[in-house]
C-alpha cells in the first residue's frame, strides 16, 4: 500500500508552522525550496503528520493520510480545496461550473 496525504476539507492543503518547522529541524528541510512543493507521499510528510497529529493543520486544512494500493497510476483531485485521490485514466471535456 502507498500512503498520500490529502486536504480533507474545504479550503487548501497547507502545514501549519509547526508542522514546516518540524521537517526543517527533524528532516533537514529548505523551506524556501519545499514551499507549496510537497511531495504527497513523501516519508517525511507523512512522519510529519503521524508525529505531530492535527498540529499539522492550519486554519483551512485538515490533512489526512489515506492508503492505497501498490502500483495504481494516481492523481490527486480537488474542489474549492477539498481532495481525493482517482485512479489516472482519459476524461474529455469535464468542467465543473
């Protein structure tokens, strides 16, 4: 199973303080470099979160760690800042209004 971290709510995917400090102090992280450049599934990030729990979240986040399977082509979705993750495949002409 891969784990990815996602945004559960409405709003954005963002780290609180904590959360960068964290990873700069714990992981050697740049935050000029990493800034809104995060690797979903990335083993820090998600030590990061199962480390400092909520602690991670900012006023419009609530990051979750979701499993899926090994060898599954992903992207990961939104609307207004809530994500998902679906499986990669062909979509033509989708808008959302």
């Amino acid at each position: 199973m891969v784990k990815i971290v996602i945004n559960a709510c409405y709003g954005g995917f963002g780290l609180s303080n904590e959360a960068e400090k964290w990873l700069i102090e714990n992981k050697n992280w740049n935050k000029e470099k990493s800034k809104w450049k995060y690797d979903r599934k990335t083993p820090d990030l998600i030590n990061c979160i199962e480390t400092l729990g909520k602690k991670v979240n900012t006023f419009c986040s609530d990051l979750k760690i979701i499993e899926i399977p090994d060898n599954v082509e992903y992207t990961i979705k939104e609307h207004a800042g809530r994500e998902w993750v679906a499986e990669k495949h062909r979509t033509w002409g989708f808008e959302i209004y």
